[in-house]
C-alpha cells in the first residue's frame, strides 16, 4: 500500500484527504511498483 504525506500535526496521523492513509511524521508520498522490472534507475 502506498502512504501518503502525515497533515495532522498532532500524534494521529491524517493524508491529504482526511484518512489514514499515512503515519505519524510520515513526510513523502509513496509509489507501488508493478515489479521490479519497470522500475528505472
């Protein structure tokens, strides 16, 4: 599952769009891969 930025600057942890998709201090955006394969360096 891909994280999203941590808005909530308390101790609770709240995305962009209100939800949980993040944790506490979480400061990036996350991207899932397909594979290894696709991904460039």
């Amino acid at each position: 599952m891909a994280n999203y930025v941590d808005m909530d600057p308390s101790v609770e942890a709240r995305d962009f769009r209100c939800n949980r998709r993040t944790y506490d201090g979480h400061d990036g955006t996350d991207f899932a891969i397909r594979d290894l394969a696709v991904m460039v360096w």
